[in-house]
C-alpha cells in the first residue's frame, strides 16, 4: 500500500460513524470540503442518527457500510470501536479514514494493515497535528534540509483532561486509563516527527523503551465521579517513550492527561544544522558559518513564510481559516483526504503510518510491565521502510 493510487472519485460520499462530539464537528465541517458530500450517517444511539437531516441515518455501522452511496467511510466512535467498523468497511469495498488513536493493540494495527492490502483500500489515520501551520512549515525546512540531518525529535500529548472526564462526556477514556498502563494517546506527538523523519520512507522505528510516574491525579478523579475507592486504577499521570530509530535518531514522547500542566504537544526537531520548536512559544535555530541564529517573534514571522507547505494554496489556506476546526487543521486533514481521492493519489498517511503511530500504545505498556525493557517495534511494511526516500505530498 506504500504509494497507493485507487480509482479517482470525482465527488466522495462520505459515510460517518460515530455522532459524538468530533463526530459532529466533522458533520458540520464536510459539505465545506471540496470534491465531498455527506452521504450518510450512523450512531447506536436513535436520537442522534435520528437528528441528522438530508441523509441516510443508520444505527448499525454494517448498512452504512453495504450504503453504495458511500465511498469513503468516516469513523469517530470510541476508540474500542474503530477497528471492528473499519475491517468491515473495507471488505465493503470502502476507503477507511479512522479518528485517532486508530488502533489500540498490536494486534488491530497488523489487522488493519493486513485488510488494506488484502482489499486494496486505503486505510488512513486522522491525524489532525500533521496540519497544524507551524508543524507544516518545520516539515517543509526539514524535507528542504535547513535543519541539516535530523537526528532527533520529540513530540507529546499534555492535555489536562481533568474537566472532561465525566459519566457521560469521555468517560470511556477514563475508564481505559483506570484499566491499563501506557501511552494511550500517541499520534498527535507522534504523527508529525515521523512525517518529518521520513519514517518507513528512508528510516523506521526500531526500538522503545518507556516509563512512567505511579497514578497519582488518575485516581482522585475517578474517585471524584464515583464516590468510591478506584481499586487497581493502573496509568500512571505521565509517561515517557523514547524511541530509537534503524538509523541512529532519537524520538522522546510523552503522554500527560492527568496534570495542570498547560496544553503542549512538545513539538520539536533537532538537527545537524538547525531546531524547531512549538511549545511554549514557536522558535527556530538555524546555523550557518559556524554561527547560531535564533528566529523569535517579527523574525520568524519573515522567515517561515519562504517555507509555505505546498498543499497551502492561497484559497485553501483561506477556506481552512473560514472552516476552521483547531484553526484550520481539521479541515486541512479532511481536504487532503478528499482531494487525494479525488484525483487517485496516494494520500499523505498511509495504513502503515497508522499502524506505526498507534503501535505505541501496547509497545509502551510491555516496556513498562517488565520493568522499561527495550521492546521493539513492528516492521509493518514488511521490509518495504527502505524503497522510498523522504515524506512527500501528491499534489
Ligand atoms: N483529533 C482530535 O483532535 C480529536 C479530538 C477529540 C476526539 N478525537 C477522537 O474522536 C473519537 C470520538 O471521540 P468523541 O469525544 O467524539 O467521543 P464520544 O464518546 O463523544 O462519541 C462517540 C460516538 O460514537 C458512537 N458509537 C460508539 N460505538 C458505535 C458503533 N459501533 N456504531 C455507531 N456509533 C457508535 C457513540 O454513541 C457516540 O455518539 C475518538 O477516537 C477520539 O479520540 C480526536
């Protein structure tokens, strides 16, 4: 599947499982997606399928699925539910985009990738933080070399979800980091670096080795919404994965959704020859000649426009800040998605970046139940991380 090319389709109908919250969102940000229509809708839940209007409302993802006015199914459910619906669609004959963590075992991550290339159906991850405008502009230096050679990066999720928990509002999610150790939220720190590694397009990851605190905040919130002793509650507040790759580079990531610290997805890439960096604030170091100039503020702002990412037509830039969703990235990732089916070119993620994003999270958990032993990573490509060379759009 590495380069796939499926059959262009002119107008993508769009199936979507999953009427939550992102679910929603998407419903409301599609019809604005170029080259895309909503065809149908799916939800357990009646009200919410019922509440959808103008288009054909299931409650069982199957006849979604068998829809032939679907082409592309859409899925936003809980994470629990993502691979089940996603196997079926594509023995449907149906392209897959699935919200993230797409898969949460080793297992799922080889089932997805084995059903995408048995079906010959794309399989995508809806990494969102692959669209960000500051992560696009450090992609495009690094393919453009301004930081040299890469030789490591970091990326992470702290997000204190502490207000969002909740019986009726992501209470699954609590509930999974009552029940099992790890990084259960990898791709938004992951996803970028990777792109910008080049990983299974030159590189891939090869070794992780991870560690965490005890549970300390995850048990008092539990306690909070249930009035009870949690017994067992097993995540730790913060985790740490590092990650070395074939060829020598460092990955730190981290996964924090238990602490006040402020939103930060530790985006950073360091090179022979220059560093990025998102959080707290957006800075990059270039060097030339021996010597180190740091671009801040006005600075920056006049030097990362001379790196605009190629998928950033004027008019499209200019419709994701009309669309929105996390500024503009939500609806980015959707428009590459469509645009790349459209025209039947390989889309930017590919069922293999999924399965090596969302690998992580059973890979962390076996580090860290032996002790932090190193663990290493799946070669999903099947020896093919070699035959391409650096991360690169279709447009
Ligand atoms: N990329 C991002 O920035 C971002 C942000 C928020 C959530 N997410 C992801 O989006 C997904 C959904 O999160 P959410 O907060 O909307 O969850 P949610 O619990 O609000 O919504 C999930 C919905 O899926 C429905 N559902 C569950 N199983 C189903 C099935 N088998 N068939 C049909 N419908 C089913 C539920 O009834 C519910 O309406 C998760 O994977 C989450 O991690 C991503």
């Amino acid at each position: 599947m590495l380069q796939f090319r499926a059959e262009p389709i002119p107008d993508v109908g769009v199936g979507l499982v999953g009427l939550g919250r992102r679910g929603t969102e998407a419903v409301s940000r599609l019809p604005k997606v170029p080259g895309c229509h909503l065809a149908a809708v799916c939800d357990v839940r009646p009200e919410a399928a019922a509440a959808a209007s103008g288009v054909s409302a299931y409650t069982d993802y199957r006849a979604l699925c068998e829809d032939p006015a679907v082409d592309l199914v859409y899925i936003c459910t809980d994470w629990g539910h993502h691979v089940p619906i996603a196997l079926y669609a594509m023995d449907c004959g149906k392209h897959v985009a699935i919200e993230v963590p797409s898969a949460q075992t080793l297992d799922e991550c080889w089932a997805l990738v084995k059903a995408s290339e048995r079906t010959r159906r794309h399989c995508t991850i809806l990494e969102n933080c692959c669209y960000d405008s500051f992560e696009l502009t450090a992609l495009e230096m690094a393919r453009r070399g301004a930081f040299g050679q890469l030789v490591h990066a970091e990326g992470a999720y702290h997000h204190n979800l502490e207000n969002r928990w909740g019986p009726d509002n992501m209470g699954w999610r609590l509930e999974l980091n009552r029940s099992q150790r790890g990084d259960l939220y990898p791709t938004h720190g992951l996803g970028p670096v990777c792109q910008a590694l080049g990983i299974h397009r030159g590189d891939r990851l090869a070794t992780l080795v991870s560690m965490d605190t005890a549970p300390f905040n995850g048990p008092r919130f539990l306690r909070e919404q249930t009035g009870s002793e949690p017994a067992g509650f097993q995540n730790g507040d913060l985790t740490m994965t590092m990650i070395r790759t074939q060829k020598g580079r460092t990955i730190l990531l981290q996964h924090d959704v238990m602490t006040p610290r402020p939103y930060d997805r530790g985006y950073q890439l360091v090179g022979t020859a220059g560093f990025a960096q998102k959080y707290p604030s957006e800075r990059v170091c270039l060097s030339a000649d021996g010597a180190e100039r740091v671009y801040e503020g006005d600075e920056l702002a006049s030097l990362l426009p001379g790196y605009r990412s190629p998928i950033l037509t004027p008019s499209i830039e200019a419709l994701s800040k009309t669309v929105g969703g996390h500024d503009g990235m939500d609806f980015l990732m959707d428009y590459r998605v469509i645009y790349c089916l459209n025209h039947g070119l390989p889309l930017d993620m590919d069922v293999y970046d999924l399965a090596e994003w969302c690998c992580v999270t059973e890979l962390s958990r076996i580090s860290l139940e032996n002790g932090s032993r190193p663990v290493e990573v799946p070669d999903f490509t099947s020896g093919a991380w070699n035959i391409i060379d650096g991360f690169s759009y279709a447009l």
